[in-house]
C-alpha cells in the first residue's frame, strides 16, 4: 500500500503528459517579456515596457512615444516661462500640434516618416532629416500642408542635419520640436545621433524634455 502511494504522489508524470503541458504553457508565456505591452513603464505618459523596448533596441519611434513628448513639452514650455501651447492630436495619431496665437510646432507622420513643421512669422518651416538631395518636400507633405495651412504660407525646407539609418527620423522630429519650442529653430544645430535614444529614454523617465545632445550645446537660461 505505501509503494502504490509513493508512486502516486512522488512519481513524474509520464513524458508525453509532461510535453503536452509545456506547450501549453509555451502558448501562455511569451517568449519576450516586452510583448506585456500593458505592463507600466511611465505610467504617468501612458508608456509601456513595449514602448521602452521599442525606445532602447533601435527601431522606430511609435505615435505612443511622439504623443508622450508632446504632452511633456506642452507643459515644460509653459512651466519655463513660454507661451502656453494648447495640444491637438489627430484622431489616427498621424499629427501632434503645439499651437499658440503666433505660432505652431507640429509633427507629422506621412509615410512611415516624421517631420517636424515650425509655423512662425508667416512661415512653414519644414524640419526633415530624411529628405533627399534636392531639397524639395514630397507631393505627400505638399499636401498635407496645403490642407492644413491652406496656400498663403512661403514655405522653407531646413538645412538640418541628415539622419543616418532609417529608424531614427521620430527621434529627430522630437528633438528639432523642443528646440523650436525652446530656442525659436533648430537648422543649425548638428544633433550627436548616438545619443539620442538614451537621451529620450531619460526625458521621459525624468518627465522632462531637455535639449537633445549636440555638437554645440545650447542651455537654457
């Protein structure tokens, strides 16, 4: 009787049942801990642990991180004595705008691609760093602009600094919008693209969207 019982509480299951449950259990677990994308990483910008792993291993920036620095930069801007921008942001997620009465900081996604627009001064500055040599916007972008801003605007193409890669065109729209929103403009400053990542990661674990590295820092008074 005491062997029949040891079996039954001490013995293995058999091979087959022991399979049958860890590919049961391999359909429940994800093999990688960022597919939790409900899994709070900055609770207070709505960011998940996705959205970090997406951040830190280099693939393009989503409308969750664009949206999350303009919410940061709406509210820094005002705190440090700018103008108070309101927040609109498109129904698909395709157009954040930063608007006060004499001025617009927008970006906008077209086809897989960011792009910063900067309204001042009877203006449209376009802020691209994937644009190609002969500096002339898309008939995309022709577009959306001319159904946002109707055709009374002159428009300028900034001589920024180029991306390297095509991941990183987000990360260069975020940083050309808070300089705009900090300094006026951002065509002269030549971004250090290897920090960028880490940069943004710790704005928004800080909650704070600082200036991004460059070559030619510029602070804040």
């Amino acid at each position: 009787m005491a062997s029949i019982l040891y079996r039954i509480l001490f013995e293995p299951p058999a091979a087959d049942l022991r399979t049958t449950r860890m590919k049961k259990y391999k359909q429940r677990k994800p093999q990688n801990p960022s597919y939790y994308w409900c899994i709070p990483w900055v609770p207070e910008l709505g960011l998940t642990v996705s959205d970090k792993d997406r951040l830190v291993s280099g693939r393009w920036l989503s409308s969750n991180h664009i949206k999350s620095a303009s919410v940061l930069l709406q509210k820094e801007v005002y705190y440090m004595g700018g103008p108070r921008y309101s927040l609109s942001i498109a129904p698909n997620n395709s157009r954040f705008l930063l608007q006060d009465s004499t001025s617009d900081i927008e970006i906008l996604y077209l086809r897989d691609h960011w792009v910063t627009i900067h309204r001042i001064n009877g203006r449209i500055i376009v802020y691209d760093s994937g644009r190609d040599d002969s500096n002339r916007i898309s008939t995309e972008l022709e577009y959306r602009l001319m159904s946002i801003y109707g055709n009374w605007y002159l428009v300028y193409i900034a001589n920024m600094q180029k991306q390297t890669g095509s991941n990183d065109c987000g990360l260069f729209a975020v940083a050309t919008a808070i300089n705009c929103a900090y300094f006026g403009s951002s065509d002269t400053v030549h971004f250090i693209q290897e920090e960028m990542r880490d940069h943004l990661l710790r704005c928004f674990e800080d909650k704070c969207p600082r200036p991004f590295p460059s070559l030619e820092r510029m602070e804040i008074d």
